[in-house]
C-alpha cells in the first residue's frame, strides 16, 4: 500500500513540475509586457494569461524571442 502511495505522490510531483511555467523563460517578453499590458491587479496566473493573448494581439511589435516563448507557450 505504502509503494502504491508513494508511485501516485511521484507521477503527481513529475507531472505537475512538467507542466509548470519556468518564469526565467518569460524574460524575452518583459519588456513588451511592461510597454502592453495592464499591471493595474499585479502579475497573477490570470494576467499573465491575459498578457500573453495580448502580446500574441500585437504580435508584430514584439521581437523575435517574445515570439517565440508565445509559440512555445501555445498563444501563437
């Protein structure tokens, strides 16, 4: 019983670590997110969320390694 605990506590932790979001990956869109987005609730999941659709809105005014982290990220 023990084993089947601790394999659902490890495939639980590997697979939430998987899908995590590594923050130091945003850097490229900083500064497009500091000039296009509203900061006005802070910088929750939900703004970061909302960011993103509107980096991936201004696309062409972003640079090329924004665009790419957008892509990777599925907003483009």
């Amino acid at each position: 019983m023990k084993m089947i605990v601790a394999a659902c506590l490890l495939l639980g932790v590997w697979t939430t670590s998987a899908g995590a979001i590594d923050l130091a990956e945003l850097a490229p869109c900083k500064p497009a997110a500091a000039r296009l987005c509203d900061h006005a609730d802070g910088m929750n999941m939900s703004n970061l969320l909302r960011c993103g659709a509107t980096l991936a809105a201004h696309s062409w005014r972003i640079g090329n390694s924004c665009r790419e982290v957008l892509k990777k990220y599925g907003q483009l």
